[in-house]
C-alpha cells in the first residue's frame, strides 16, 4: 500500500511539472529538486519486484523514467545552462 501511495505522488509531481511546473512557489521548488524528489520510486521498484508486484513496478517504471526524461538533457548538456 505504500508503494502505490509513493507512487501516485510522485506521478503527481511529475504530471505537475509538465503542465503547471512554474505556476505557484511550491512547485517552482520541486522543480528545482527534481533529481531527487523521484529517488523512492527507485526503492519502490526494488521492492515491488522482490514481492513479484509487477504493476507496481510497472508503474514505478514510469515515474523512473520520467525522472531520467527531466533529469537527463541538464546531465548530457556540453555546456551548463544560463
């Protein structure tokens, strides 16, 4: 039960961020700690597959890689950003 709840708030935050990710402080400040705000759907998914929960895992798949899909064009950038 407490992987699905881990999991649907950090869908949240994700869905959050693509549609209203600057629109009040809160989020601004999710924004901004977005490489590790999702680090419990990597424990969430360790432990779903251990108990063979395979749409939980599934389901943390998903935030993980939404994750990698907002974390990865700052890491494999040649140059930082502004």
């Amino acid at each position: 039960m407490a992987g699905w709840l881990i999991v649907a708030v950090l869908g949240l935050v994700a869905l959050l961020r693509l549609v209203a990710w600057d629109s009040v402080q809160p989020l601004i400040v999710l924004n901004a700690i977005t490489p590790i705000i999702y680090l419990p759907a990597w424990g969430v998914i360790v432990g779903a597959l251990v108990a063979r929960r395979w749409w939980l895992a599934a389901a943390a798949v998903v935030i993980i890689a939404a994750q990698l899909a907002f974390v990865l064009p700052e890491l494999s950038a040649a140059t930082p950003g502004p």
